[in-house]
C-alpha cells in the first residue's frame, strides 16, 4: 500500500524522486522533467531526454543522488502567482511543468503553485528545483543513503496519453531501513522464480503468438484445466446461494453501450464494426448492459429479487499493447461475473453475503489477509459520474456501512469510484506477501434508471431495483496469473493439471500401471503414465519439474502387493500404501479442495 501523504517513508520517497530528477538533469543539463510520484515500494520519475537510457545509467545517478545525502540539501518551499510561475518555468526550460500549471489552473481554478528547491549549506542559490506541493524531508540526511536503490528502466507517454510525447520512467526502491530494502529485494528475487510467465512456459499452461496477436493468451491443454477448474469452483459456490446462470453474445449493437454510457465514459471499448446492412456493432468490454437487457425482458416482483445473474464470460478491451502483461492484464479477459438485482433494504444484507463468498473463496487458495479500499467519486469533477448527488451519497454512505458490518478495515480512495457508483475493491496478500486486487463489488443506482429497470412491490405500485456488479476472483485470467505465483506452479491436488504421475520402473509393471490409472481416471483423477522409454530418475525428475502433486513409482513389490509407492510433491514425504487407500485418500483431497 502507498504511505498516506505526509509520513515519514512518503516524505523520504518523495524527497528521492526529486533527488534523481536533480541527478538526471547533472547528467543531461537538457532534460525535460515529467512528474515524479511516490509509490507502494518506492517511486518514479518520467523524463525526456537526448537519448535512450541503458541499465548502466541507474548506478550513475543513484551514486549522484547519494552525494546529495552527504550534502545534507535542504528542501525549502517557495510559493509564486500563476504568471511568474509559467514565467519562471519557460525560463528553465520545462514545458511538461508549464502544461501542468496550465491544467492546474482550468481545473482547479488556483492562483499560486508551490515549488519546492534544495539548497546546500553557505550557497545562496539552489542546486535544484520543482514544481510540487510537497511534503519532504527538511534535509537529505534523514534519509539512509543504503535504504533506496533504482531499480529499472521503462518507457511511457506523457500524462498517460499515446498521443502525448514519449517519456523514458526510472523507478527506485526507498524504504525506512535498509533491513527493510534487503527484505524486499528477497521478495523480488523470489517472486523472479514464480513469474506466471516464466512457469506458463515451462508448465505448459498458455502462450501468445504474433500471428493472434498482443494480450490474447492462448490456453494448452494443462492450461484450460486449471481456468475450468477455477470457473466450476466458482459456479458450485454459486449456485449454492442461489445464482442463475445466464448467457450472452459476445457483440451487440453499439445503441446498448450508448445507452449505458459506455461509449462515452469507458476508454477500452473497442472499435466499431459494422455488418452488411450498416449496422454498428462492438464487441462488449463488459457484461452488464447485455444483463439489464435480460432483467428488464421479463416482469419482476419484490418477492423475486434479490435476483442474482451469474455468467463465466469474455470481455474485449482495448488495453494498449504496452500495457498488457502475461494473464494479469490481457484484451480477452473471462471474468467471473455477476449482477445483482435488488431491492433497496436488501443492498446490506446482500454485500454480507458477498464478502461471505469472497471470505471463503480466498481462504481455498490460501489468501486470509485483506485489505479493503472503497472507491468513492471526486467531488471536485462530477461531471465525469452519471446520476445526482442525493444517489451517490446514499450508494457511498451504504457501502461504507457495510464494511463497518463485516468489521473489516478500510480505507476511502477519492476519484476511483465507476462512473455510474462507487465500488468495493479487495486486495488480497499472496504467498510472498505481494498485494493483488481481485474482488469487485459495484453499488449502482443509476443504471437502473438508465435502463427503466422496475419491479412490482408489495403496494403493487412500480418501484426501482439497485443493482450490484460482483466479481469474485475477479477476471479468471487475472485470477490464474496470480494463483501460478501465489502456489509457485505447485498447485494443490484439485486444481492441478495433472494429479497423478504413474511411473512404471521398467516394461513388466506397465500393465499394473495401466490398472492403476485405469482406477484413478474411473474416481475423475487426472492421471498420466510415464512409460519407461527413458531412465527412471529422468522420469523422476520430469515429474518434480511438473510440480505434480502425487508421483506414484511402480515395481515388483508393488505389482505383486497391490499397492503404490506414493510421494507426495507438496511434503516430499514417501510411503508405501494399498492403492485402494491412496484411491480413497486422494479422492478425498480433492473433492474437499484441500490446500
């Protein structure tokens, strides 16, 4: 989680991110400074500058901006009227500056900014300055030079917009302690070896192709497993507390997108398509207005709702290929959706039972720290929301309530709310301790009435229903992209692709293997043979590399007694055990989807 503006470890890292701006302009005295955030582990600074940067570049400026430290700079604030500013900015040359100042004042209506400028001791001038409000240290010597570190190198476009200049980003890594950065740089190096992307190869579970094209991941056999499985985890659960399941097209006219505002407020629809008889189409990006089509087809009363849509789908967004990453952000993602009918004094009672399933769904896998963020909208830009003020404070207020009853902490996160409500987000801690944020919970009121959706109540006059967009694991392939790291590639036995490795030592126990196999495939274990085409330790060893979660070695003893030589991936433990047991056992294990 990013520190809360004006703490300790923000002030430090924001401190830094103007001590490498400092250091890049030593280096290249013609820079062109962008901005310079803090961040969850540290911080970046976007800048243009006459030539591409290479690796060799980080430790040049990291030891510059240590040298700053022993200077002991001091960080002072100056605040000047919008004019001198943009005159003083023009001055040293930085128009990315003027054109923040320019934004600041059409959208917030300011009068002054503040800079801030690092001054060592005994020298009247600063030897740096920039535009930010702050906070910093008071001087570079509170800050540990052994505690921060640049850490890479990447590219972005100014103010996020492709069509904006291109910019070349430095990240760094700043912590309190340099206890606390060691700690951290072992998580990386960890996390390095479960790269989903990494074990995707190396499990055969997906790819990509040139020829399909960026952020759509095909699935290999093992692959499709491992989503099926997570989706008929997700339905069973489900349908336990009464979902329906539904089906929709993957396109629709682009009249259903105007209509719920998409076209105009959602930047990743993708582009319009027409038919032969000059229809638009687009390809849906979300599942929700093809679902309100199907709520409003039918009659309702009060006594059908809550009325809980559920479907396993694909969404097409037009993520820019920049930024697509592996599973964890693609142009085809399958979520686990649903939509939520329902009447106004059920929207508590429902959001319990939702964070409920979340609670139980995280804890399968192994997750049972949250973090909860509720996403409110920014109430100096309403225009950027539909719906009126006494619908947005109402749907607000309910979802805080609602947090405050399941006795979670959380926190407010101004300006993130959806254009048509705020939304629960929940953060889950993996095995490493690294934060994802997986489940969504949307309170909407005011694509009902976009819509006209209506229910009968029990006056028998006409009343509107709230709607609630849930996504549990969130998208699936967002989901399986976090799980290969969370497990390392190790699943546990129900959601591996295969959960029995059979290995014969030599030709004469293959019949007996194939008996073995036969009886775990009848129980709906996934089970392969390994015949002894090769030496036995090399089949040993391709089944360790597989992460398979039972490896099961057969010889004469256990031809001839009936049983299996069991090891066990997860515990390295190996026994000898009657097969019908270890049929039972492993059924056991998997049916209960034991971690």
């Amino acid at each position: 989680m990013k520190p809360d503006k004006g703490s300790a470890l923000y002030n430090i890292r924001h401190s830094l991110a103007h001590m490498l701006a400092e250091a890049v302009l030593d280096m290249f005295p013609e820079a062109k400074l962008g901005t310079g955030p803090v961040t969850e582990n540290g911080f970046y600074y976007d800048f243009e500058l006459p030539r591409p940067l290479i690796p060799e570049d980080l430790p040049l400026l990291q030891k510059r901006m240590k040298k700053y430290v022993q200077q002991g700079q001091n960080f002072v604030r100056r605040d000047e009227p919008i004019k001198e500013s943009i005159a003083f900015l023009k001055k040293i040359k930085q128009p990315f500056k003027v054109d923040l100042v320019n934004k600041f004042v059409e959208q917030q209506g300011i009068t002054q900014v503040s800079f801030y400028e690092n001054f060592i001791a005994q020298k009247e001038e600063p030897v740096f300055v920039d535009l930010c409000e702050g906070g910093h240290v008071e001087n570079t010597k509170e800050i540990d030079p052994k505690s921060f570190k640049l850490s890479h190198i990447s590219s972005a476009y100014w103010q996020a917009d492709d069509t904006n200049a291109s910019m070349q980003r430095i990240y760094g890594v700043s912590f309190e302690t340099v206890e606390e950065l060691q700690e951290y740089e072992k998580m990386m190096i960890e996390a390095k070896k479960r790269d989903h992307r990494k074990l995707g190869t190396e499990l055969e579970l997906f790819t990509f192709s040139e020829n399909v094209g960026p952020g759509l991941p095909m699935f290999y056999p093992k692959g499709e497993i491992i989503k099926y499985e997570l989706e008929k985890y997700m339905r069973e659960e489900k349908e336990k507390l009464g979902y329906s399941f539904v089906e929709i097209p993957h396109i629709a006219k682009r009249a259903l997108y105007e209509k719920s505002g998409h076209m105009g407020k959602y930047d990743a629809m993708m582009p319009v398509m027409k038919d032969g008889e000059d229809h638009e189409f687009v390809m849906k990006a979300m599942n929700c207005p093809h679902h309100f089509e199907l709520y409003s087809s039918l009659p309702h009363s009060y006594r059908d709702l809550p009325l809980r849509y559920a479907e396993n789908t694909t969404c097409y967004r037009n993520e820019k290929s920049g930024e697509v990453s592996g599973l964890t952000r693609v142009k085809a993602l399958t979520q686990d959706d649903t939509h939520h009918f329902v009447r106004h004094d059920q929207i508590e009672s429902e959001i319990e039972m939702i964070l409920g399933l979340m609670e139980r769904t995280y804890k399968t896998f192994g997750f049972e720290d949250f973090k909860v963020d509720i996403s409110i909208r920014d109430p100096e830009n309403k225009e950027k929301y539909f719906g009126d003020d006494e619908l947005w404070d109402k749907a607000e207020a309910t979802l805080i309530s609602s947090v405050k009853k399941w006795g979670a902490e959380y926190t407010v996160e101004t300006g993130e709310a959806a254009f048509y409500g705020p939304k629960i987000d929940i953060q889950v801690k993996d095995a490493i301790g690294r934060k994802w944020q997986l489940t969504t919970v949307q309170l909407d009121f005011v694509q009902p009435e976009n819509f006209d959706m209506s229910y009968i109540g029990d006056d028998g006059e006409k009343h509107r229903p709230a709607v609630l967009h849930v996504a549990i694991l969130g998208s699936s392939h967002r989901f399986m992209g976090v799980a290969i790291e969370h497990f390392a590639g190790a699943f546990p036995a129900w959601l591996a692709p295969v959960q029995v490795q059979v290995i014969p030592i030599a030709a004469p126990h293959e019949e007996y293997a194939i008996k073995v196999r036969t009886m775990l495939r009848e129980q709906g274990v996934r089970t392969k043979i390994l015949p002894p085409d090769d030496s036995l330790g090399k089949r040993i060893r391709y089944a360790e590399k597989q992460k398979i979660p039972y490896m099961l070695v057969i010889g004469d003893k256990e031809s001839e007694s009936g049983q299996v030589n069991a090891r066990s991936y997860k515990t390295k433990e190996e026994k000898a055990i009657d097969l019908e047991q270890f049929v039972s056992e492993v059924v056991t294990e998997i049916k209960e989807r034991k971690l």
